[in-house]
C-alpha cells in the first residue's frame, strides 16, 4: 500500500522564522505583526537569511518519525521579492534533512493545488483552505508543538484520499 501525502510548511512550522527575527531585530519581540511589517521585509531581503532559521524544537525529529509512516513534502510559499530565498531553503533542507529531504521541496504560493493526509502549516494563507485533506494549525492550541502533531498523526492514520 502507498504510503500518504504529508505536506509541511517551512517558515514557522518547520523553521523557527521568528526566534531568527528576534535575533536580528530584538525590537520585534511583542510586536503586532503589521507593526513589524518593515522588520520582516528587511530580514527576507538579507542574503543567507533564509538559509539560517534554525528548526522548530523537535520539527527534524518529527520529520524523520513523520517519514517511517507517510511521504512526507516541504510546501513552501518562497518570497517573492527576495530571489535567493528559492535557493536558501534548497540549502536549508540540505544542512538539515540530507537525504531524506532529498527532491521533497515543493515551492507554490498555491497550497490548495494539493491533496494528502494533511497539511502542517502555522497560518491559512496561500490557499491553505482550498486544500484536499485536512489543515494542521500548527502553534494552534490543538497542536502546539510538534510533539502534539506527532502523537495526533500517528493515532489517525487513514487512507480516506488515496
């Protein structure tokens, strides 16, 4: 039997954007996002930046334990302005999830042209609604943490779009 689609949003699901943009712009922490709009376009602009987010605590682990069960893609929406970003995530999946991460990057500003068991991403935009297969709010209250995703998927596994 195939195994199941699971598709995984990069920045601030499987890269801590955040922690990297606090270590930059200290001034950021607290803010309200349209507050720290100009901090963010600034930080997405840096060469190598998109290449340095560290991994969300325990997001490579669940990766691995992710990729025992299912067939799991990185689908993320690149920045648009910032050229270099298509590369850097490249290398970040090559200096974080080396061969298993292998061809699994998947770049789109249109997450709903996709179907799978899930979709682990921390926000709803890029169509994220218009998804075949079920929305993963990750730093939801429901799934915090990948600890709480892992523990969900493994318990719910089901082949109901295959």
């Amino acid at each position: 039997m195939e195994k199941e689609f699971i598709f995984i949003d990069m920045d601030g699901t499987l890269c801590n954007f955040e922690k990297r943009l606090y270590e930059i712009y200290p001034q950021c922490e607290g803010m309200k996002f349209d507050d720290r709009e100009v901090f963010v376009d600034k930080v997405q602009a840096m060469v190598g930046f998109w290449k340095s987010l560290p991994p969300m605590e325990g997001a490579i682990d669940a990766f691995h334990k992710l990729d025992e069960k299912f067939d799991p893609y990185i689908l993320s929406a690149p920045s648009w302005d910032d050229p270099h970003c298509y590369s850097e995530k490249r290398e970040w999946m090559d200096m974080h999830l080396p061969v298993i991460g292998e061809k699994k990057l998947i770049l789109t500003h249109n997450k709903g042209m996709f179907r799978g068991r899930a979709l682990i991403d921390d926000r709803t935009k890029y169509h994220v609604d218009k998804f075949t297969g079920e929305h993963i709010l990750f730093g939801s209250p429901r799934f915090p943490n990948w600890k709480a995703v892992l523990e969900y998927l493994m318990k719910n596994t089901y082949n109901s779009l295959l």
